[in-house]
C-alpha cells in the first residue's frame, strides 16, 4: 500500500486520492512513516520470542549474564585477565551489551523475512519493516543489560561526566545504523541463498574476538602496533571502545589516567567517523535491498 | 469519471533457478547449460479501471490472474510497465490472508489492519464486526495455526471486507467456506459493490461473474485475451455450462470449488 494512500484515506473526501504505484517505494522512509504497524510488528517478536517460555523476558537477562560468568571466569580468573586490566568485570560487561546488541541485530534481522514469508508473499508492506523491527527487538533488549551494568558501575565507584552522555549515544547510534545496514543487505540475501543465513554465525564471531571486550585495546596495541586500523575501522569496535569509555573507564580508580593510556587517542573522533561510515553502510545496504526488493516475493 | 486502477504494459516475469547448489552450477556451466529460466506471468497487459466498476478477471489456472493480483496490490512489483492505484486496496489474494500462524486471530486481525494502513483507532472500530462476520467463537483468541482452512479464510474474509478501502480485491474467495457462509460473502460483495467501490473480482465460476461484474477481463497465458462484456467474455473463455449439469443452480452461482 502507498504512503499516500494512508494519509488520504477513503472514499468520501472531497479530494481524491492521487493515482501512485500501490507498492511502497520510499524503503526506510517508510517503515519511519508507519509507526505504528513497526510496533505491532515489535510488539509481536516479542511476544512470538518468549512464546511458550516458563522463563519468558528473563531470558533477555539469563543469556548475555551467562557469557558475562564465562568470560568473567575463563579470562578474568583462569587466565588471569583481573590482574592486567582493572576492573575487568565491568570492561568485559561494556563491551558485551554492544557486541550482544549487534550480534542480534545482525542474527534476528537476517532471518527476520524468511521467517515472515506468509506476509511477504500476500500482504503489501515494505519489506524494510522486517530487518528494522529486529533492531528494535534488540534494542529493547539493551535496556535490562543497561539497568544491570548501572547497577555494577555504581557499586564499582562510577562518576560518569558528560562524555558518557555523548559516548553512550554515540555507540548506540553506530550500532543502530551498522546493524540495521547489515540485517538489510543479509535479509534479502538469505531469501535467495539460505547459505547466508550460516554465514552469520561465523562473522558473528570474528566481531566477538574484534572487539575490545575480553581483552583491552592496550593489550591489542602493543601486539598489533601498525595493524591496529583492523579494530578502528570496525564501527562495532569503536562503538564498543566508546561504550567502555563511558561506563568502564569512569569505574577505574584513576579515569583520566586509564582514557589516555587505555584507549586509543581522538576516540570520538572515531565514532563521529564511525558513525558517518554506518549511515553511508545504511545508504549502500538500501540500495542494494532495492535492487533485490522485486524478487522477494516470488523468490521466498 | 476517475480511474482506480490504470496498467501500462505491465509485465511480471519469473526466474526460475534450475541449480540450486554450487556444485549443480558448475556442472552446469561446464555442460554449457542455461543457468535461469524466465516465463512471463504477465505479459505485456494494459488496462484502466474506472472508480466504482466491478471487473471480473478471469482466465484458466495458471493464466497470471493472481500474479496481476498481486501487481495491483503492491505485493509484487512490475519489471516492466507501470501500474497505478488511487487510494487503500484491501482484499484477498489467493485464498486466505497473510496470517502469522503462532499469533492469536486477535492479534493477526490488529497486524493485518496495520499493514491496510488503518490506525490502532480505526481497527478498534470495526473490531466487534469482524469478529462477528467471522463468526468462529472463542477460536479467535487462538493461534491462527490451529485454525482449520475454512476458519482462517473467514477471518481474513471478514478482515478485507470491514478495512474502509476504495478498491477490493478478491481472489477466489468463494472457494473455501461452507454454503452459508459463501451466500454471507455473496451479500458482503454486493454491498460493496453497491456502495461504489470498485472491485477486481477473480473467479472460475461464470454465474457469480456475471451477478457481480459489469465487465470482464480474461488472461490467457500472460496475455490479455479479452477485456469488455460479462456475456460475451465468458463464452470466448468457453466457461459456458456444457459440463454443467454436474453443478447444482446453487453452487454455479456461489462459485465452484478449485
């Protein structure tokens, strides 16, 4: 259905409706007109999620805790990870919560059309609408993580200043718009080749181990020297160094000491850079789910 | 008088992918075979609809009907032509609406009116309606996956029919749902003929057509075959009752079964 449509309405008005092409064409514009139908379709894959779950939403809780003790006890304690980096805790915490947020963007929001395909094969909606709502999905899971890390860097002596404002947001928003770019381009390529969809898991990978989460960017400096730009320009990692500026690093017992020694210089340059890289990634990933839009239905 | 409905050359081709797996391509493309096939579905056709007709589009199995359908609901796209539509399309499409089985028909009743562009207000409105006129008890509360066919078609039926839209599109949606039920969508119909909208109504059953519509257009192979007459595009289609005598008066008019 067109967005014109939606506005105009039905068949009394005075005016009539403009004569326009009856499948969307505006892409993500679109889904940001509907907002309404986004948030059922949230709604849903909320509910669908924990459908027939004792546990329900606490599950949203029960998977990042328990990566949290795995790392927490593998490398802080076995390997030793509490005696180098301080507070390791709440530096392995901050990186989780974006490393999970992307991860489930990028693993919902790849099968998020196939697994709707009996309304993308009879319904007209724009099929941006799908990956999109993953991501919210995702982000809605961001908030309980959140309150828990909160919780931690209070205990842990945390006096955030406004840069943890400002990183904070900034990570978010990095993630958002790589993570959306990303579901777009694998959603669409999962439709044609299921390989995709397999394909998630390995790269979900490579993002676990690329960024800063379990070890900290000075352990990787001093090993990478020159090939350090492998960490800067990954938009994840950067959102992840941005995310533990904010939390972890005001957690430390000397902040100012550990920004300048444990990370890396101009970081908010970085995630200005970051973020421009991300939108670009979003532009590039629409054009290319517009390219493949037409055969969806049909190819699914 | 206004268009509703205008096509322009549309064309809908398919691929078809014959080697699915890496290891069926390269042997393939070692043999020298074709790697896709394409078939128009539809073909080259050109229309225009004014507000207010009722057009039966008719044609044999596999003669591109629903895939027009779907061109003129914004399901599928065009690759070639151009279609354009004035204001909300409601209907069904291939028997049956696009239902998530693990939601309860409640919740798909709020998701389907979203995606029809009304607002939460607007469904809360015609709630009471379409859960009377589908009439399938306590079931609505229930996953729409334990619904048997009859059941969701009725749904979606009732669904389609109380979104407030200006063009309805029906696809065969006669042919599931018992006697009553299929007079209650007959009657359905011809109020919403009668109120002016204009309809795009798919069926194999020539009396229904000819009840309903005021003009025919048939499809053969992609291809526009005949656009004009009830009476006459019915016979060029040959749908004429030779074989009958099988069907009751009743069921010719209501619409035979697929």
């Amino acid at each position: 259905m067109s967005e014109a449509s939606l506005t105009h309405g039905s068949v009394e008005g005075a005016e009539l409706a403009p004569l326009v092409p009856p499948s969307s064409t505006l892409g993500l514009l679109s889904v940001f007109r509907r907002r309404y139908l986004l948030k059922l379709l949230v709604q849903r894959e909320l509910s669908a999620r924990y459908e027939q779950s004792f546990l329900g939403f606490l599950w949203s809780y029960i998977n990042p805790l328990s990566q949290f003790f795995i790392y927490w006890y593998i490398m802080g304690t076995v390997m030793g990870a509490h005696r180098s980096v301080e507070n390791y805790p709440v530096h392995v915490f901050s990186g989780l919560i974006i490393v999970h947020f992307f991860t489930e963007t990028f693993g919902a929001g790849t099968r998020s059309i196939v697994r709707n395909k009996s309304l993308v094969q009879k319904m007209p909606l724009p099929k941006e609408m799908f990956p999109v709502a993953a991501m919210v999905v995702s982000l809605y899971h961001v908030v309980p993580q959140l309150l828990i890390l909160l919780l931690v860097c209070v205990l842990t002596g945390w006096h955030p200043d406004l840069g943890t404002l400002i990183g904070g947001v900034l990570a978010l928003a990095i993630l958002m718009c790589f993570g959306t770019a990303l579901a777009l381009v694998f959603s669409v390529a999962n439709v044609f080749w299921r390989d995709f969809g397999s394909l998630v898991g390995i790269l979900t990978n490579f993002v676990r181990f690329g960024c800063t989460m379990i070890y900290s960017y000075d352990m990787l400096a001093q090993h990478a020297g020159s090939m350090r730009w492998l960490v800067l320009g990954n938009p994840i990692a950067v959102a992840c160094l941005l995310f533990q500026r904010a939390f972890w690093a005001f957690s430390t017992d000397k902040p100012h000491h550990t920004i300048k020694h444990e990370f890396p210089a101009h970081l908010y340059h970085q995630g200005v850079y970051a973020l421009i890289a991300s939108i670009v990634a979003l532009l590039v990933a629409q054009w290319f789910f517009n390219r493949f839009d037409e055969r969806i239905a049909e190819q699914i | 008088m206004a268009e509703a409905i205008v096509a322009q050359n549309v064309t809908k081709d398919f691929v078809l992918r014959r080697h699915k797996t890496f290891k069926q391509m390269t042997v393939a493309k070692m043999r020298g075979q074709e790697m896709v096939n394409r078939f128009n579905a539809v073909d080259d056709v050109s229309f225009t609809i004014n507000e207010g007709e009722s057009v039966g589009l008719m044609g044999l199995n596999g003669s591109g009907k629903s895939t027009l359908l779907k061109v003129i609901s914004g399901v599928m796209k065009p690759n070639k032509g151009t279609i354009l539509t004035r204001g909300r399309i409601a209907g069904l499409i291939a028997t049956g609406a696009g239902f998530q089985s693990s939601l309860s028909g409640m919740d798909n009743i709020f998701l389907n009116a979203a995606i029809y562009g009304l607002t939460e207000k607007e469904t809360k409105a015609v709630l009471d309606e379409i859960v009377d006129f589908a009439d399938i008890g306590q079931f609505i509360d229930q996953p729409v996956g334990t619904y048997s066919s009859g059941m969701s078609s009725r749904l979606g039926f009732s669904i389609a029919v109380h979104v407030d839209c200006d063009i309805f599109l029906a696809d065969e949606i006669l042919a599931v749902g018992d006697k009553p039920f299929k007079r209650k969508c007959m009657t359905k119909m011809e109020e919403i003929r009668n109120s002016g909208k204009t309809i795009v109504y798919v069926s194999h059953a020539a009396a229904s057509v000819q009840k309903m519509c005021d003009r025919v257009i048939a499809l053969e192979k992609g291809r526009l075959l005949f656009d004009g007459d009830v009476d006459e595009g019915i016979r060029i289609l040959d749908y004429g009752d030779e074989d009958g005598d099988e069907l009751s008066v009743d069921d010719a008019e209501l619409g035979a079964d697929v």
